[in-house]
C-alpha cells in the first residue's frame, strides 16, 4: 500500500483526533477502576499521566492541522509519543511479566493498515526500542518492577536474563510480522476495491453508452422518417435524368454514382430505424480494389480542396470477399475522411492493398497530427471523439463493427506528430480458398 497523500494524511489525522478525548477519559476512568479492584495508587496515576499525554497531543495536532504543513512530521511523532505512553503503561500494569504486550501488536497493525507497510516497519522497530528499553530498565532494576498481581511478585522471571532476551526476540518478530501481516491483507483488499471500482466504473460507463446508444435509437428513427421522403426525391429525379441523357453522355456516370449512392443512403436509413437491431445483411462476392477506387474518385475534389496528395498501390489480382460492397464503402469512406480531418494543412494519403495470410489487407496510412498513447487506446470506444462538436464518436466504432461482421480485424498505428495507419484485414472469400 502506497503512503498516503497529504490531503488523505490530514484527513486520517482529523479522524484519529477526534478518538483521542475518548482515549483521554478512558485511560484514567480504567486506572481509577484497578487501583480500586487492586489497591494500587500507583496506576492511577499513571494513568493520569498517560491522559496528560495524550491530551498534549490533541493540542498539538489540532494546532498542527491549522498550520497545514510537515503534516508526515506531526503523524510520525504522534505515533512515536503513542508507542511510549503503551510502554508506560505496560511497566504500571505488571511490566514484562504482564500480557499486555499484544496491544504494540494491534498499534502496529493499525499504522500499517492506515499508513503502509513503510511506517509500519519503521514503527515496528521503534516498539521493539522501546519495549526492549522497558525489559532491560526493569531487569538492571533502573525501574522498579510493578507486579499487579500477587503471583508475580512471587516470579523471578522478571530478573532472568533467558526470560528477557526470550521474550525480547519473540515480541520482536511477533510486531514485524503484526505490520508486515497487516500491509500485506491490506493491500490484498485494496486490490480487491480498486478491481471492484473499476469493474464499477466500466459497468457505470456501459449503462451511460446503452442509455446514449437508446436515446440516440429514438434520434435515428424519427432522423430516418424525416430523410425518408427527399431521399426519395433525389432517386426519382436522377433516374428520370438518367433516361433523358443519352447513351455515352459525359454526365451519365455522376447520374449513374447518385443513383449509387442514394441506394447507400436508403440503405443507411433502414440501418437506422433497426438501430437497436441492425438487419441481417446479404453478402455477395465484392473486389476490395474496386471498392477503394470508387471511395477515392468520390472524395477526389475534397482531398483535393484540402491539399491532400493521394497514392495508391492496388494488388494486381486480388481476390474477391464475400461481403457488403455498402458497408465496406462505409469502412473506407469514414478512414479516408478521418485522414483529411487529422491533415488540416495537408499531407500525403496512401492506399495499399494486398494479399497476406488468405487475408485481403488495406492500409490507409496518412501524414498527419497522429495520435497520443490515450487517444489510441479509446479511438474505437463508442461516443469518443477529439473533434468535439465536429465529430459524434461514432465513425471509428462503426468502422471497427464493419470489419468485425466480415470476420476480419482492425488496428490502428500512430505516434504524435508522425501520422496515423490504418490496417483492415479481411478473409477473402471461402470459394476463392477452394
């Protein structure tokens, strides 16, 4: 577990503070209660002295949290002056012999909990200081030994150097592995919380796409209805233009392209009312190279508005794939326009086809601004956009759901500054492998 910021160190401290006055009235009301039950003054005031500790401490950290600085400083030494008020009253209720010990144990565990393992290590070996001070002080009879009950004043355990080195080197290990167990679970469960969070989070961004994904459902549906009727229009008016040129007219192809994609866009506005459901669409026997030729002829004058050179490396003989000729065009048309908008002054836009693996491969590869390590990772995220009102988020995902229909895969590689690749793989079609 990483130590904790200082916005979450002030916070730990506030709350820590605010049980120290329990602490305060706890301590001399418990002291009260064994000097009564044992006839022991000496534990009363003890602690008394405890309290008064503590107490000096609540000042300290209020005044200390006002100041707002140093704050490790100020949680360090109030750790430290803790670790010695236990030590205090372990010596007033039976000293080495008592088994009180346990509660260094618990201190420990809590710091390393809170704090991380670090703290807790460091406070470990400070317990083991102070705790060992206490045995060696009790045992050269610097401090008087204060047996609370009557069978220990009848122990010479106190006084015995095995005992206390024992005791010493058991305690030591038992408070590092109290903090190492401690940092240790509690990482464990931190794990736990952050993968849960995450998991929170992702599901909470999926509702957010699903409720996106119906209101735009209901957008699309009534968006469809509306271009019904002048899609309609368009197609009547070109195929009566159409029979009214004659045959080898110089405008019969650009007719003939508008018939093509008014088709597209009848075509798109059935998608549309099935947004929730997308139909089931026949496939038949397409030429990727034809495909990316009729994409470039229809964006030749807007590559060309823009500044963008285009050269393109068509595979002689490529095969066929199965596959919707609509929907591919879709694919190369959103790739050729995401190319544009990423050369705003311009560039080179290559097109390359070929034959690898039984995959027919397109790559559309352009000069552009590219793309930082985050923007590549979330291009193909639903409703992610970097041309804010401009762009919806939605072309690249489409895109990508193309690709995956027709049983294929898509990536994309990018630096900052270096441009952008494009590379679609597509199976070709299961006659052409036989």
């Amino acid at each position: 577990m990483p130590s904790p910021t200082d916005a979450e160190l002030m916070e730990l401290i506030k709350r820590e503070s605010r049980f120290r006055p329990l602490l305060i009235i706890a301590v001399p009301v418990g002291a009260a209660i064994m000097w009564l039950a044992v006839d022991r003054m000496e534990i009363f005031w003890a602690g008394l002295v405890i309290a008064a500790i503590e107490l000096v401490l609540l000042f300290l950290q209020v005044s200390w949290l006002r100041w707002g600085k140093h704050l490790v400083v100020l949680d360090y030494f109030t750790m430290a002056v803790d670790v010695v008020a236990i030590t205090l009253g372990l010596h007033f209720l039976g000293g080495v012999e008592f088994p009180f010990d346990w509660i260094y144990a618990v201190s420990l565990a809590s710091i390393s909990i809170a704090r991380g393992m670090k703290a807790g290590l460091i406070f470990a070996q400070w317990s083991i200081l102070c705790y060992g001070g206490l045995l060696w002080a009790e045992f050269r009879g610097i401090l008087p030994h204060m047996a609370l009950f009557p069978i220990f004043v009848q122990s010479p355990l106190y006084n015995n150097p095995q005992y206390i080195i024992t005791k010493l080197i058991s305690n030591a290990a038992i408070f590092n592995l109290a903090a190492l167990n401690a940092a240790f679970f509690s990482a464990i469960i931190q794990q736990k919380v952050e993968e849960r969070t995450r998991e929170l989070k992702q599901a909470q961004v999926q509702l957010m796409h699903s409720q996106k994904l119906a209101n735009l459902g209901q957008l699309a549906a009534s968006l469809a209805h509306g271009l019904a009727s002048p899609i309609t229009g368009i197609k009547g008016a070109a195929e009566l233009l159409l029979d009214e040129l004659s045959a080898g007219h110089p405008g019969q192809r650009r007719v003939e392209q508008i018939l093509h994609w008014t088709e597209h866009l009848s075509d798109l506005l059935e998608r549309l009312r099935n947004f929730a459901r997308p139909p089931a669409e026949e496939k038949k026997l397409v030429s990727v190279n034809q495909v990316v030729r009729d994409v470039l002829d229809l964006t030749s004058k807007l590559l060309s508005q823009s500044k963008i050179q285009v050269h393109e490396e068509m595979a002689s003989n490529l095969p066929v794939l199965l596959g919707s000729a609509r929907q591919l065009e879709e694919l190369f048309m959103n790739l050729v326009l995401n190319a544009r908008d990423a050369m705003p002054n311009g560039g080179y836009l290559t097109l390359l086809t070929s034959y690898e693996d039984e995959n027919i491969v397109v790559r559309v590869r352009d000069t552009g601004v590219g793309m930082s390590p985050e923007v590549r990772r979330r291009i193909f995220e639903p409703f992610f956009t970097t041309k804010g009102e401009r762009g919806s988020g939605l072309g690249l995902s489409i895109s990508r759901q193309i690709v995956v229909d027709h049983g294929g895969h898509m990536r994309v590689d990018s630096k900052e500054g270096q441009g952008t690749t494009f590379t679609v793989e597509l199976p070709i079609a299961k006659e052409e492998k036989t």
